[in-house]
C-alpha cells in the first residue's frame, strides 16, 4: 500500500475553506438549468473548472456529458465519482434570489448540489495528486432525468474502460436528513423504472347503440382494475412491486361511444425477476380483456432504469469512511429502500457502486421532495460531501493498492 499522510481531518478543513466556491458553482448552475441532453451551458461551466483544476477533460461524451481524469502517482484501477447534470421542466417556486432565470426549468432534484460537490471532490484531490494512490474519474453525466438516460451512453464511450474503473460513488441530497449526516441502504437501494404506453383500439358508434361498437373506455376501465389485480394477487406479497397507471386519454363526446383510448405508466420493482413478472402479467392480462372486449390492445413497454444496488463490501468501506469524516453516529442505515429510480443503477450492473444519501434539511423549513416546485437544500452540505466524496476515493484506491480485490 502506498503510504500517505493524507487524514479525513485535513479534508473536513479544506473542503470548509472551500465552501464559498461550492456555493457559487451551485448557485451558477441553479440560475441556469438545462434539460436532459440539452446541458451545454452546464457542460461548459463544468469542463472549465475541470481545465482550471488540472484535469484531463473530455467534452461530447453521450452528447452534452463532461468527464475528467485526475492521475495519481501510481497507474492501476481507477476510482469514478459521478454527478447529473440535467434539470426538471418544473417553474421554481423557492423565492430564492437566485432562482431560476428560465421560466418552466428549475434544478428540482439537486443535480447542482450534485455537480458542486463533486467538482469540490475535485478540487480537493486536485490538491493532494502527488499523495493519490491511483486514477480518479470523474463523470458529469447527462440525462439522468429522461429514460432510458445518459448512463447507457457513458457506459457505450468506454468511459469506465481507460482508466479501468473497479469501484463508482455517486450520491443524492435529501431534504430529509440534517445536514452532517448520510444515509445508506446496502444491497437494493432504489427500484428499477420501466414505462407504457397502451393503447386500446375499439369500434365508434352511437351512444345510443353500443352494440353496434367495441367500446374502448369500457376496455381500459376493465383494464386498469385487472392491472392491479397484478400486484395484489401474482406478486409475492413480500417483493415490492409498483405499477402505477398515470394518465387516461379518451373520447370524444358524450354519446359516443369512443373508438380510441391511451393509458400511460409506470412499474417499479427491487429485482429482475418481479420485473420482468410484471412486464409479462401486463401483456397477459391486456390480451384477456382484450378478447373479452372485442378490441385491440398494443402494449409499448420502455426498459428503463434497473434495480440499483449497493455492492455489499463498498458499502462496508463507505461506512467506515463516513463515520472517519462524519462520526459513526452520523452514518444511517436507510429503514426501506426507495421505489424511485435512479439512472447510476446501470453503472453498479457494471463495477461494484455505492450510492447515498446527503443530508441537506434548511432547519426549521419545511422539506419538500425532490421533483417539488420549492425543493431546496441547506449548502452547509456542500463542503460536507465534497469531503466525504474525496475521501471515499483515497480509501478505495489504498485498497486497490493494497491488492484488495472489489474494493
């Protein structure tokens, strides 16, 4: 193992002194949010700090993403510190002062914090390069918002190839943990998220004389209670499953009888195999009421997102690194996992990954959800990730060093 002087106290303090830039790159990056894939502002703010901090930087990759390679003073595996970067179609209703500039788009999920910690992580390891056992990439990631994401794209351009990365960390700000604390879940932390579209396909006629028709309304009202038969009868009672049917369009006029309907949602599961269960017991349960009906039914179904899950010995070296930065006392065990998705699943179905929870409750405000017009976040916990994150990277890499194999 490379010996290093490097301890998680020097890192607290020098992330704390950094705290005034990580509020400005956020607050920048806050005032103008861009869409999934449409990022090139954001893309060009964060290349530049890269450039400036000593970085090897690539631009374009899967369209609008940013990755720069930091080397140590050894070659060999690389650790990857991943941020989004695409901000939601939602009008921000926080008063900050600096809100939004553009009407309709807003960061409402954090991906600014996001980018501002990891570019501190950065800057901080920037510092420290002639002390770091090995590589670190980091990866500014486009569209996580818009399945089936940026993530796939990153992975296709090689990205975790040259360097070889063996372990990725990503995390999430939550309005619902204090700042100074961090939640992790091991094992499957969020769900997996496909969508549909159904259409059903009828016969018009006179509301008067529905037999003369096939009734589309008839058929997806049938449809909609058969679909949820799915989960409380097919699905162990013990697997979590979801399937969510969010919107119904159809019909033209009172009396008549409507020759069209389309249904769109969402499921969500913890493993492959209640997903691909629900993907099957949709198709046959549409093609029953279909035949009962007399009409057609075309079910589009989008692979999106998997199953994210933690690696079970990174998760083991996460928490002994938080509580090293935090306390132990700091480091939470999440009660449940989350049924939301997340697009970083797809680079822990490639290397073993961790992915956490930042704590960024604003004392005494309420907290709102992310996706909420008035999402917001204490950025006390900016310096605080930054930290975590760069530190989470030398203890990886000393492990590699170390010949410690998955971390």
């Amino acid at each position: 193992m490379l010996k290093s002087n490097l301890k998680s106290d020097d890192f607290l303090a020098a992330a704390a002194a950094l705290k005034p830039r990580l509020v400005a790159w956020r607050r920048q990056l806050h005032q103008c949010p861009e869409l999934s894939f449409a990022e090139r502002e954001t893309a060009a703010l964060v290349a530049g700090v890269l450039a400036e901090l000593g970085l090897q930087v690539r631009t374009g990759i899967a369209g609008t993403g940013v990755v720069g390679l930091l080397e140590g003073v050894k070659d060999g595996p690389a650790v990857a510190l991943r941020a989004d970067m695409d901000a939601l179609p939602i009008q921000e209703d926080t008063g900050v002062e600096y809100a939004s500039r553009y009407q309709g788009r807003m960061h409402g999920c954090g991906h600014d914090a996001h980018m501002a910690v990891v570019l501190g992580a950065a800057a901080l390891l920037a510092e420290r390069r002639r002390e770091l056992p090995g590589p670190v990439v980091f990866i500014f990631q486009p569209g996580e918002e818009l399945p089936p994401g940026g993530a796939r794209l990153i992975l296709k351009a090689g990205v975790l190839d040259n360097p070889p990365v063996k372990a990725i960390f990503g995390l999430h700000v939550t309005s619902y943990l204090p700042v100074g604390t961090v939640g992790i879940r091991p094992g499957a932390a969020m769900a997996s998220a496909d969508n549909f579209t159904i259409k059903i396909k009828g016969r018009t006629s006179h509301g008067a004389s529905p037999h003369l028709g096939a009734d589309a309304i008839v058929a997806a009202a049938q449809a909609v209670l058969a679909l949820q038969a799915i989960i409380s009868r097919r699905m162990d009672p013990v697997q979590p499953a979801v399937l969510t049917i969010g919107s119904i369009h159809g019909g033209e006029k009172e009396n008549i009888i409507a020759a069209e309907v389309t249904m769109t949602g969402t499921t969500r599961a913890l493993n492959q195999v209640v997903r691909q269960e629900l993907e099957r017991g949709m198709r046959q349960v549409l093609a029953g009421v279909a035949a009962a009906s007399g009409t057609e039914i075309e079910l589009d179904y989008l692979r999106g997102y998997p199953p994210l899950i933690n690696d079970a010995r990174l998760t083991e070296l996460f928490r002994r690194a938080a509580g090293e930065i935090l306390g132990p006392e700091k480091v939470f065990e999440l009660a449940a996992p989350s049924m939301g998705a997340e697009d970083f699943a797809r680079y822990a179905e490639k290397v073993p990954a961790v992915y956490f929870n930042l704590g960024a409750a604003i004392p005494g405000e309420t907290p709102y959800p992310w996706h909420h017009p008035r999402f917001n976040i204490q950025e006390d916990c900016l310096p605080i990730g930054s930290a975590l994150l760069s530190w989470l990277a030398i203890k990886a890499l000393a492990d590699f060093s170390a010949g410690v194999k998955n971390c």
